[in-house]
C-alpha cells in the first residue's frame, strides 16, 4: 500500500499569534517534529496550505481558509493522480506523533485519532467526498469522518497539540 504523508499547515494561528509551524518544541520546529515523525511511515511526504523550503508544498483546495479539511483535499487530489493508495495526516500543531502511527490506523477504510481528528488515514478514493461536503459549505472534520465512516482510534496517552505558546511549556 503506497502511503503519501501530508502535513496540514495552512491555518491562521490566531490563538497562537505567530507562525505556529516554525514555533520551537524541545529544540525543533513543530512541522519538522512531525515530518520526522510521518516521514518513516510513508513513500512521500507533502505540506498544505502554505508555501515550505524543503518540502513539496500543496495550496489548500479548492481554496485557503478552510481550516484542515483544506489542506486534507488538496492532500488527496494529489495522492489519486499520483498512485498512493491512502494519505497519513496530521495538522503541523501535533507534538507527539508516535513512530508506528500507520500501523495504528490500519484497517477497513479511513480512520482518525478520537481525541485529535486532524491526525487520520484516509484512503485517497475519498477526495470527490470530500469535494461534495466542501461545495455544500461543510468544514468540519468531524463531519467528513462520518461521511467516510471513518473509526475512532484511541491512543494512550493522548496526543496533545499546541494552540496557544503557554502550551509549548
């Protein structure tokens, strides 16, 4: 199965107030951290939503300012034309990608993290789903799990994210 990593790092920060993806973790960049942590679990590995040096970078689709699901389409369209059977997301804000998330979420069809459902495996025959929830206004991600009946994966421990800097203590 040939899996395309992507990154979602398209958003605004606006709780954060600066460039959450550059912020440091332990001494790393947030989307290093996770493109480390993706990298070995995937052929390929993408970013959405912005423009990255040293990554193969994905504007949103069909347009920017809708949040993860976004940068998750432009993640599929891009794994269909090129041959990838499913892609391994994660929003660029999650710290503590564990190194056999893949083989967590394998399984029947697409599935997400319970508590954090901006990590997921999604099979790529999912973007024209995904294209009809955008069109009709929809965005979030919860509701294009149920579209795609995806199952809920717990992990213990949780994994955390970074909204705001007093979360990087």
């Amino acid at each position: 199965m040939r899996i395309l990593g992507a990154i979602l790092a398209g958003g605004q920060a606006q709780r954060f107030g600066s460039d959450k993806a550059h912020a440091l973790w332990q001494g790393e960049r947030l989307i290093d951290r996770v493109a480390a942590a993706l990298g070995p679990q995937c052929e390929a590995l993408v970013v959405c939503g912005r423009d990255e040096p040293g990554f193969v970078s994905l504007p949103d689709r069909p347009q920017p300012g809708l949040g993860p699901l976004g940068g998750l389409n432009a993640a599929l369209h891009h794994a269909h034309a090129h041959g990838f059977d499913a892609v391994l997301a994660s929003a660029c804000d999650i710290p503590d990608i564990p190194p056999d998330l893949l083989a967590r979420l394998q399984g029947e069809g697409a599935a997400i993290i319970a508590d954090q459902p901006v990590v997921g495996l999604w099979p790529a025959s999912l973007a024209p789903v995904l294209d009809e929830l955008l069109a009709g206004g929809a965005c979030a991600i919860y509701r294009f799990a149920d579209r795609a009946g995806a199952r809920l994966v717990s992990i213990e421990p949780g994994l955390g994210n970074i909204n705001r800097p007093e979360d990087l203590a």
